[in-house]
C-alpha cells in the first residue's frame, strides 16, 4: 500500500470495547485491534460495561460453545499494544476482582477514563 | 479540505443506516471530502446484490449505489466479515451449483469493493475524521 503510516502516527486511535465476551463483537473489536497495532497505529483500548469481563483471568468460553479468542490479547506486546485502559466503575458494579489475564492494565476512575478518551482522534466502539 | 471516512456496522434494515447515508450525502453537499466508506460487521450486509426493499420503503442499495456511482465514493467491505454474514466473491469455492445455475460468482454487490481490515486503518488515517455508525 503506498500510504506511509508513519506520517499519520501523530493520529490517535481508540477502540471502546463494551461487548460481553460471548458476543461475536468483541472479537471483531480485537480483530481491528490487532491490524491498527500491527500498521504501527497509535492504539488504545478502552474496556468499560460488560466489555471489562474480557480481561478477566480463567474464563471457560468453551463452555457456551465461544472459540476462546481471548488467549490472542496475550499478543499485544508484540503488536505493540500498549494502552489497556479499563473502567473501574464498570468492575466494581459487577463485583470482579482486579485478577487480568493480560499485563499492564490500567484501572482507571470514570473521570480518568474520560480524560484518556479525549485524547483520542479516532474512536470505534463495539 | 475536510476529509471524511465513515464506518457502517449496521444492516440495511436499520436506521442508523439510513442516518449515515444522509450523513454522507449532506457532507458531500457542505463540500467535503468522502475518502471512503468502511463497511464492518453487520454492516457489510448493506452489500449484498440480493437485497430488494418493498418499493415504498427507503431504498438503501439504490442509495450506496449512487453513491458510488454519482459520487464516485469507494464503499469497502471487510471480506472475513462478509463470509461469516453468507457473502463471498468467491462462491465457485463454497458452492458450485450456485455457480452452475446462476453463472455468478459473488453475491457481493458490483459497486462495492472487497477489502479487509487494513483499508479501515488507511481510511482512518487518511481523513481528518472518523464517523462509525
């Protein structure tokens, strides 16, 4: 492709991920996720609502018949990935313990959340 | 100029389709640039070549066509979106008696264009903003 990505690096991209785990959505999110990170996009992802079960360590989505897609977010460092920002808010409503299968995650106030988000020119939700 | 991309994740049926599309045509009129449209999820459903709307309803093939046509806009869809949702350019592969009798290869709309992941990246680097409905 002719464009030169890194010249459009400046550009900040956010995904809001607020689909519940099983929903084909959220794998769809990390799908975009992955090709921004791997086009050496400025990339962050935002977890809020049911979107925070995502990260939750030793979840059985076999169970409900779901491809555990989960295990690819164990690739983020290789893309590149670096900003993981979760909603706290959205944590403690569903009584989950801060217990991540991914590194580095950011727990953040609503008001951090929100900060971090206007910081972004671009952002997808799903 | 203004440079604009969209990204439809919504079906034909649904009203935020119908919202984009005047979205886009209003941009069109204010004089800025559509770098192009990215179709994800079940918005890739708007492709289909098979969609037929009752006459006296909101006509959205006939809108993402001119669209193209008339506007010269380029409509991509995300083709691994595409296959899960029964869409394909490559029904030979999947089917070869829809093939045989139909003497089509794709029920992927002519005016669309197959494309994956790394077009939505480019569109969303290449405009100054982003609109997803």
């Amino acid at each position: 492709m002719s464009i030169s990505y890194k010249n459009s690096s400046s550009k900040n991209i956010a995904i809001i991920n607020s689909s519940s785990t099983i929903n084909n959505a959220s794998k769809e999110a990390l799908d975009a996720a992955l090709i921004y990170g791997s086009y050496e996009q400025n990339i962050a992802l935002f977890f809020q609502g049911e979107g925070v079960r995502q990260l939750i360590k030793n979840q059985n989505t076999e169970a409900v018949r779901v491809k555990n897609f989960l295990k690819t977010m164990a690739a983020f460092e290789l893309y590149d990935i670096e900003n993981i920002y979760l909603c706290k808010k959205s944590l403690i409503e569903r009584g989950l313990e801060e217990d991540f299968h991914v590194k580095n995650i950011q727990v953040l106030n609503v008001n951090e959340f929100l900060n971090k988000l206007h910081h972004h020119h671009v952002i997808l939700r799903f | 100029m203004q440079t604009l991309s969209v990204v439809i994740t919504t079906p034909p049926s649904s009203y935020l389709t119908i919202t984009a599309i005047d979205f886009i045509k209003n941009a069109i009129e204010a004089g800025i640039s559509v770098v192009g449209v990215f179709f994800y999820q079940d918005g890739v459903l708007n492709s289909s070549a098979n969609l037929s709307m009752p006459n006296d309803e909101f006509q959205t093939p006939n809108e993402w066509r001119k669209l193209h046509t008339m506007h010269n806009i380029s409509l991509h869809v995300c083709i691994s979106a595409c296959e899960k949702r029964g869409l394909t350019d490559d029904i030979e592969i999947n089917d070869i008696s829809f093939k045989s009798n139909n003497q089509q290869q794709s029920n992927i709309s002519q005016y669309f264009t197959v494309s994956g992941l790394g077009e939505l990246v480019e569109l969303t680097s290449k405009s100054q903003r982003t609109v997803q409905f």
